[in-house]
C-alpha cells in the first residue's frame, strides 16, 4: 500500500477503535526470544510492519517464527539459532534499527554479530554511540568494517559497571538484552525506566533472570547462564492511544480506545485535561472526546518517562493549532522533530520554530543549531492540502490535520504509517472518517 489517501476534512471522528501490544516492546520482547533456549510465545501482538521486520530477521537467524495475526499470538522457538550474513540482515532490515539490539543475544548464542549501517532518520541522527561503549564495556571487540559491523566475544561477556549520558531506551535494552547471561554483577545508571523497559525487565524476569530497579534509575542485574522461554501478554501501545487521542481533541471528535490503560498514560491524560480535553478511564479503554468550547493553550516539554513521551508530541501539535492563545513546546529528546510543521503551516497553521530551549529546562540541544522548541498560535482554521507523509508520528498527525481541515486533501507515502499503527485504514472507516486509498498507479502526481 504505497498509495495516495485523499481525506475528506471537517468530520468529527466518532466510535471505538482497538489497541493491541506496543510496537516499541514488542520488537524487543521478540528479541528477548533469542536468549532463550526453548519456544517462548507473545500475545497482544499487533499486525505491524516492525513485527514483519523482526520476525523475518529471527528467521533469518535460524530462529522458527509462526504469527497468528488476528489472535495476536507469536510464537518463537530459537533452537536453531545460526548466524546470518551481513548483506541479508542490511536487506531485511531496511530502515528499522532493530538490529543493534540483537547484539547481546547473538553473541552469548553464537559468539559473534553483525550490524548493517544504521543512519539516522528524519526526527535525529540517532547514533549508536552508547550501544558500541555498552557492548565494549562487557568485553565485546566492536570491528568497524566496510559492510557494516562485526561485534565478537572471545573470552565471553562479563558483567560491568554503566553510567549513561542520557536515560537512552535503547541503550538501556542494550545493556539488559546483554547484561542477562554474562558473568557476574551489572550495575546500570541514569538507565531509561520506559514502561516499554518495565515490561521487557518482566519478560526477562520469566526467562530467568535476576534483574533489580532501584528508585534512582539504577538497574542491577545478575548473569545468569541458562534461560529459559516465556509465555506473555505484551502492555498496550500507549503512543497509538495517544495519537487517537489528539485526533479525537483536534476534530471535536468521541472516540474509545479499547485496550488503552491509565497507568502508562498518566502525564499523556494531565496535558490532554490541561488543553481542555475530557477522558473517561474504563477497566477495557480510555475514551477520549472534546466536550465542546475552547481549547487551551499549553506549555510541554518532552522528556523521558515518567515525563511528556516525544512521540506524543506531534499528533498533539495538531490539538494545540486549535487551541487559543500561544502553545510553546520544547522537544527534549530529538534534536530534529519538528520537520513534520511545514505541512501543518502550508495548511494555515501558525507555528514558529526556534534553537533556543524555550518554555523549560536547558536540554542537550540547547545553544545549538536545533531548531527544537516551537510557539503554535491558535486557533487557526486548517484548509485541505497535498502531503508527503515525512516520519511515522509526522505522518499520522499529518492525517489528523486532514481530518481537521476544510476541504479534501491528498497524502501520499501513507504505507510509513504502517511501520507502527495497526490496521489504521479500518481504524479511519470505523470512525466515520471520509477517506479514500487512491491506487498510487492511478494517482496523478501530488
Ligand atoms: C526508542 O528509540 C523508540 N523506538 C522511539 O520511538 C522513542 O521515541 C525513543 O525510544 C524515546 O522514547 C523504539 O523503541 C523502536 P533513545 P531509541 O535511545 O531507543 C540519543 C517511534 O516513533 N542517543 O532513547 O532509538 C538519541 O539520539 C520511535 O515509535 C545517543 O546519543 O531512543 C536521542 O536523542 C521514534 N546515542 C536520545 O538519545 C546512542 O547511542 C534518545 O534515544 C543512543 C541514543
């Protein structure tokens, strides 16, 4: 579905939606699958194009993948393990930085892994420094090659002592994924305590570790030599919730979301209260709708959790061009994720962008060439347009702002919203959305 969607603007979205597992463990719980030594099964498992990805590259690893897509169960036996080639992993891989996190698991199997060229992405150059000092620090011989990069473990992996420069979820994973079965003691600070982090710390709890949080992100682990397989239920994808969410607020929409749970949405639902928005928790979902009158303007800054999630933070700029008064929101943990305002302003949006930390703390990106805060002024009235959907989270406020506009619009490039957002056409069409998929062949270009 590379395909052209033309949106019909100006209807509220209405009716229930469902959420399933969050794209960002359930990648890394499949992972997880490859420590152990026998069959381990997931369930809550979403038909998304990141578990396509990671589902071939365990098989490509040798690793027996069956994924029951409507019950949402995958089952993973990793008995046959065996090391693939660098070139195969780079083509299965694409764009998806999943491989970096096989490092750990390979190495205690196999010994050795490769990673293919990573890059960066539209929202940050995203580089994996912390990940290669992560892997060198339990002993690993990190070997930069044409092709990509060759990670061994000739005497094996032992535990260690980490500080991390920044609470990084992926580098947190890293040292979890790795620190599980290597001898010893691992002691991890300013560790990431996502709840994404929590519930692989779970699974890994189930395999057989001995894993520890303390209150002051510090993480300890103890090797272990053998672990087992796991039986669980992944937590929903509280960024998905979110996103329908702002879509609801942003076209005076009521929408329920089923399988959206209160505890890992907590800062998510104060800002959405904040704005103007009403919820309502219920034991199967969050309902969310906008109960009419003016929306608010806010300052948010993003930040790791237990603060405002940055992949909040582009579906909810949307809400905030409808809000009145002067919204400043100040993006602390991408350096570049504000790319996706130029559609909104070619729509009618008043959004201005700045380098300065504005509205907050000092961040990393600070006194430097990021333009990372933004001042959104409202309310303006949005107006149809031709998009390119440019990111995930850009392209599904994106459609939330076509949703909200007068006119029709036409995105193109919408098959990226697949990498993380389950079945969204259906989603759409049960919320009364006026959209149609045109066939890109047909299309005339945008
Ligand atoms: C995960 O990315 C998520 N992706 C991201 O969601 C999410 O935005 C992010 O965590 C923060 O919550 C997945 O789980 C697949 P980080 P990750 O390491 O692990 C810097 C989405 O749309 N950094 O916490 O890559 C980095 O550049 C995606 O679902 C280094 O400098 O995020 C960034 O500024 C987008 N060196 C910051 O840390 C490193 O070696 C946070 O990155 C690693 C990270």
């Amino acid at each position: 579905m590379s395909g052209l969607l033309t949106v019909e603007g100006g209807t509220p979205l209405t009716g229930e939606i469902t959420v399933r597992g969050a794209k960002n463990f359930v990648s890394k719980a499949m992972v997880a699958s490859l420590l152990g030594e026998g069959p381990s099964e997931l369930a809550n498992v979403p038909v998304i194009r990141d578990v396509d990805v990671v589902a071939d590259l365990l098989r490509l690893h040798g690793v027996t993948v069956d994924h029951d897509r409507d019950g949402g169960v995958l089952h993973l036996d990793p008995t046959d393990v065996e090391s693939a080639h660098v070139a195969d992993i780079d083509a299965y891989a694409g764009s998806s930085r999943i491989p970096i996190l096989f490092c750990g698991p390979l190495l205690h199997r196999l010994g050795e892994a490769f990673i293919p060229d990573l890059g960066g992405c539209r929202i940050g150059d995203r580089p994996i420094d912390y990940h290669l000092d992560i892997l060198r620090s339990f002993g690993a011989v990190v070997d930069k090659r044409a092709q990509g990069i060759h990670i061994s473990a000739p005497r094996g992996l032992v535990g260690t002592k980490i500080e991390l420069p920044y609470p990084s979820v992926g580098a947190t994973e890293q040292t979890l994924l790795t620190a599980v079965r290597s001898r010893g003691l691992t002691e991890l600070r300013n560790a990431a305590i996502e709840p994404e982090i929590e519930d692989l710390i779970a699974v890994l709890q189930k395999m057989g570790a001995i894993i520890s949080v303390d209150t002051d992100r510090t993480i300890r682990i103890e090797g272990v030599e053998r672990l087992g397989g796991y039986r669980h239920t992944a937590l929903a994808d509280r960024i998905e919730a979110g996103s329908w969410a702002s879509a609801a607020l942003a076209t005076h929409g009521d929408v329920f979301v089923r399988g959206a749970t209160q505890p890992e949405m907590m800062t998510f639902l104060n800002t959405f209260r904040k704005v103007g928005g009403a919820f309502d928790v219920r034991d199967d979902g969050i309902r969310f709708w906008h109960p009419g009158g003016d929306l608010h303007s806010i300052v948010l800054e993003t930040d790791v959790h237990p603060g405002f999630m940055t992949d909040w933070q582009q579906p909810l700029v949307v809400a905030l061009t409808q809000a009145k008064g002067l919204s400043i929101v100040h993006e602390t943990v991408y350096e570049n994720r504000f790319g996706f305002t130029d559609a909104l302003r070619g729509m009618g949006a008043t959004i201005q962008i700045y380098r300065e930390c504005l509205g907050g703390l000092p961040c990393r990106f600070g006194q430097r060439n990021f333009y990372h805060s933004a001042v959104v002024s409202g309310p303006t009235p949005l107006r149809a347009a031709d998009i390119e959907v440019p990111d995930l989270r850009g392209g599904f406020s994106h459609l939330i702002a076509a949703l909200a506009a007068q006119g029709t619009s036409r995105v193109r490039g919408i098959s990226i919203i697949n990498r993380g957002y389950e079945n969204f056409m259906g989603k759409l069409e049960a919320l009364d959305a006026k959209v149609t998929m045109v066939d890109s062949a047909v299309a005339p270009a945008v």
